[in-house]
C-alpha cells in the first residue's frame, strides 16, 4: 500500500505540465542610448514579450530532483546522474490525518530552532513560508516541488493542506521561479541572480540553473546559516558550476559587500525580493536604491511588496497603483503590478481565495549601473585625451 501510494504521487509530479506565466525579459545590452544619469534621491537615512513559455524540457528538468515521500516513511532523492540516495528523512515521525474540513493537517516533528528569541520573528515568517512550499509538494499537482522545505518546519506545527485551492505565496513563488529560469536561460541570459530572501529560500538548490550562474542571498544571517546547515543534512546540493554566496542582512554596507563577492554592475542580472525581512518603507526604498545603483539598464527586479508598508501612507490607499509608479520611478524602475488571479488564471488553476498580503511586481531598470557610467566616462575620457594629442601633433 504504501509503495503504491508513493509511486502514484511520483506520477502525478511527472504528469504535471507546467505553464509559464512571462513576460519577455528585456535586452540588456541592447541600448544605445547616450549615458546620461538622472540623480537619483537620497532617503533618509541611507549612505545607505508576448508570453514566453518556458520549454518543458527546462522545467521536466528542474524537477528531476523531486521529492519521493510518503508521510511517516523515508524520504529518497533522486539525482538524474545517480541512483537513488537514501537521505535523511525530511518528515520523519510525522503524523497525518484529515479534518473536518477535509483538509490535510501535518504535524512534523523535526525541530528546527531552540533557545533563540532574538531571531523569533524572523524564524517565524520564514517558517510560515516554508510550510506552504511544504504543503504544495504534498498537492496532487503542486505548481512547484520543494524537496527541502519540510527539513525547516518545527515541531507540533499543525498545517492545514486544502487541496483544493491555492495560496497566494505559492502563486507568487511560482511566478518567480518562472522569471529567472527564463531571464538566466541562453547564452545571453543572466548570470548574476540577487535574492532579498528569509534565509530559508531553496530555489539555490531546487531549481536547474545554467551554467556559471553565481547566486547571491540576502538574508539574516542566523536563519541562513541554520537553515544551510539543515539542507547540507538532507543532502542538499547546488548544481554543478554554479555558486552561491551569502551577503548577511545585518551588513553595514551590502552594497559594498555584494562587490567585494564578486558581483559586476556591467553584466547582465536579475533581482528577486521576497520574503526579505523590511522594518518600514524607507528600508525598502533603500533597497531599491542599491539595486538601482548596481543593476545594469534592462535588468528587471522581481518580487512581492509587503502591503502594510503602506498603512500609513495616504496617497497609497487612494491610488495603490500610481502610488507604486510614483515610488519605483524615482530610483528608476518602471514597475508592473501582476494580479495573482492572472497568474493562476494563466497556469490552469481557479481564482485564488482571499486577500492577499503582498503585490507581485515586475520593475523593469531604466537607469545605467555605477559601472556601466564608470565605463562610459572612461572611454570618453580616452576619446578626449586622444583627441588633445593629435591636436597637439598637428601643431
């Protein structure tokens, strides 16, 4: 019984075919417009096309490492250059039963956190994230499979799966996965992805990224390094010539530290902000201001915006949308709200129940990098001292 319940749930993951919601993602090399650089402004308190499916080929194959488990048993991950490996269980003594509603409820006894009320809250809305990654890989058919997600709920942790519907997180990550599996692809496509994540973000290791691909999270440091240390005892791996780097939230300078590890402002990248920790509004536009500074003309900044950083903000609860417009245009993004029920319109699933706690965006950057400006004003510098030496010879 229980080999044939897990067969069929492998099954129904291999049935699954995956719609890509995207857009085009813009030509980031392509602009020949002159270099000019609007200032950008100083927050307080900052130094501080057409739809474009994803091949199925790519998506079969970020899902090659998929999730064999059945509830109290032993958890198997393949590799698709290896055999089996048995891993440690990322369930085990987990119980399982059905509520009234016809929900299924999961309680997991793994124990992720112990004696850390500093990092309390933090913990907890990365925990939060994690189960809904957890419940989705339990679904008949998941949107996505997160093999790892389970290794980070804590003990007595009741989770209610309804299988018949889906959560907006789950509809946004999804949505995301899909944006930088299609902006990294080709030889052309991004190299450099910077994630504002939890710390308990998977997708370094669950989804198939290109080759040399270098990966950077943004993250406090406590949940990332304990929940790296969880994924390397399940066996998690990242693909082979890839690499991922941990920039600490609780940095003095990111910005700096994101160069120092390697990060280049003249290449081509994609940002990803979900789940990252802000305290207020001004934290977020900081955060836009970095990435402005950093991110190459055309390179796009994907992700969710925590709505109550507008509970305060009158002109956002008037106008939501050109209140977002207003704040991404001045640091140089042109921002597009997705609606989730299109999302999940557009991958074959209903309207997705209740209010949602965040606003999925796409921001496309309109500005050049510092580095990219540094290389324009070095060639025109050269342009004029060459220009004064031949003007010099002809006298």
């Amino acid at each position: 019984m229980i080999q044939k319940n897990k067969t069929r749930y492998i099954h129904s993951l291999q049935q699954n075919n995956h719609t890509s919601w995207d857009e085009e993602v813009p030509n980031q090399t392509s602009s020949l417009l002159p270099p000019v650089k609007t200032t950008k402004p100083i927050v307080s308190g900052e130094a501080d096309k057409g739809e474009d499916r994803i091949d199925q080929q790519a998506r079969s194959k970020s899902s090659i490492m998929e999730l064999e488990c059945f509830i109290g048993g032993h958890c198997f991950v393949h590799s698709p250059a290896a055999p089996p490996i048995l891993r440690q269980s990322l369930f085990s003594n987990s119980i399982q039963r059905n509520n009234k509603n016809g929900c299924l409820n999961v309680t997991a006894k793994i124990c992720f956190h112990e004696n850390d009320p500093h990092d309390h809250l933090f913990f907890k809305s990365a925990i939060s994230r994690a189960s809904y990654r957890f419940q989705e890989a339990l679904r008949p058919e998941p949107l996505f499979v997160d093999p790892y997600a389970g290794c980070f709920v804590p003990p007595d942790l009741d989770l209610e799966l309804d299988k018949n519907s889906d959560h907006h997180y789950c509809i946004g990550t999804r949505f995301i996965d899909d944006k930088l599996l299609n902006a990294t692809k080709g030889a052309d496509g991004a190299k450099q992805v910077v994630m504002f994540t939890d710390g308990m973000d998977t997708r370094a290791y669950r989804l198939n990224w290109p080759s040399s691909t270098v990966i950077y999270d943004v993250s406090p440091q406590s949940v990332f390094s304990k929940a790296s240390q969880k994924l390397q005892d399940v066996g998690a791996k990242i693909p082979r010539s890839c690499l991922l780097l941990h920039v600490p939230l609780e940095s003095s300078d990111m910005q700096q530290l994101l160069r120092d590890k390697g990060f280049n402002g003249s290449r081509p990248s994609i940002w990803v902000f979900q789940g990252f920790p802000v305290t207020n509004l001004a934290t977020f536009k900081e955060i836009l201001f970095m990435v402005s500074n950093l991110a190459m003309k055309g390179c796009l900044l994907v992700g969710e915006f925590p709505l109550w950083l507008t509970e305060n903000d009158k002109g956002a609860k008037l106008n939501m949308e050109t209140w977002m417009y207003e704040v991404f245009i001045s640091y140089g993004f042109r921002v597009q709200i997705i609606g989730y029920d299109d999302v999940a319109r557009s991958l074959g699933r209903e309207q997705v129940e209740g209010i949602p706690n965040n606003l999925l965006f796409v921001a496309e950057h309109l500005r050049f990098s510092d580095d990219e400006m540094e290389t324009w004003r070095m060639r025109f510098q050269r342009v004029e001292e060459e220009g004064d030496e031949e003007g010099f010879e002809e006298l």
